[in-house]
C-alpha cells in the first residue's frame, strides 16, 4: 500500500485532477504488477484486472518490463502483447444465471458481433466447438448491483483472462462490450 500510496501522491504533486473515474488524466500512474504478488482487494488488485487486455496498457509496458510475468496468466508481458497483438481476437460471451433469468437478454447476441478486430460470440454450439485456447477471452456478464455497480471490478478474481461486465441490461452490455473492444484494439 505504501507504493500506492506514493504514486498517488506523485500525481498529486504534478496536478491531476480526479474529475471523472475512467475519464482522461493529465497524469496515471498505475501499479500493474508487484512480482508474483496476488492481491485483490477494493483499494489495490494485483495485477491489475484488466491489464492483459488493454493495448494502450501493453504496449508501453512491453518496453520496459516485456520478460516480467503475469502470475494468474503464466505469460510474460511480451507473450501478452503478441496474443494482443493477433489480427483478430474472438471473444466469447457467456450470461451469469442472474442475466439469462433475465428476459430481456433472450436472444442476446444470437450472431456474432464484429468490433474491428474483436469478434464477439455466444458461448454454445459455436463456441464449445473448439478448445477455449483459440478464444482470446471471456467475458461474463451479470446483473448490476449496489455493491457492483457497472463498469466496476468483481469482488474476487476472476478466473483467468475472463472479463467480468456488471450490467444493467442489453444496451449497457452492448456498450461495455463496444468500450472492452476499443481497450483491447486501441
């Protein structure tokens, strides 16, 4: 925490302002990874959650830290930024119990959507028929709640290059999954 701590003060010092979360900034200094330390706790997650997927991430941190790994995903930075880094990236989409109780999701991406490089497709037939190594990622989607508002990290680590989306309903997904693509093309 004392290293958190220390960046936030140097952003302080140097004039940022927090106006808008996930908004632009003057300055950002992010601790994305602490060796092989796993953390996940509302004030610091370790890695970063979403670090493996954003290419604005990757593509400086390949520079300067390419051979540290990533202690969940057993790749180094540069391996991250490679898989990145592929002409097209599929991504499957899969509904918590709570969403697909939700009728308003029935036929929720019944085709794949295309977000420039980043095909997104239902898990079923489609997707079971290979092996979850040619999917770039996965995400998952559930019902917003007070605790987890949208556009807000799970309470505990998912599971391996899953991206969990907290949504309210079809349109709000579409959207997240518009913003995740454009995080992951750049």
């Amino acid at each position: 925490m004392q290293l958190l701590e220390l960046l936030q003060r140097l952003e302080a010092d140097s004039g940022r302002e927090r106006v808008i979360r996930w908004g632009p900034r003057t300055l950002d200094l992010d601790l994305l990874l602490f060796g092989s330390l796993v953390q996940w706790q509302p004030r610091l997650m370790l890695p970063h959650p979403a670090m493996w997927h954003r290419r604005f991430v990757l593509s400086s941190a390949v520079e300067v830290a390419g051979r540290m790994l990533h202690p969940l995903l057993g790749q180094t930075v540069e391996q991250l930024w490679q898989r990145l880094s592929e002409p097209q990236l599929t991504v499957t989409v899969e509904c918590a119990e709570d969403v697909a109780n939700d009728g308003r999701f029935a036929g929720f991406l019944s085709s794949p959507l295309q977000l420039g490089a980043v095909q997104f497709l239902r898990r079923g037939a489609a997707a079971s028929e290979q092996s979850d190594q040619h999917f770039f990622a996965r995400v998952l989607l559930r019902a917003a709640t007070a605790q987890n508002p949208p556009w807000s990290y799970p309470p505990q680590c998912p599971a391996p290059r899953t991206i969990e989306l907290f949504v309210q309903g079809p349109e709000q997904a579409l959207e997240q999954m518009r913003q995740t693509a454009t995080a992951i093309t750049g």
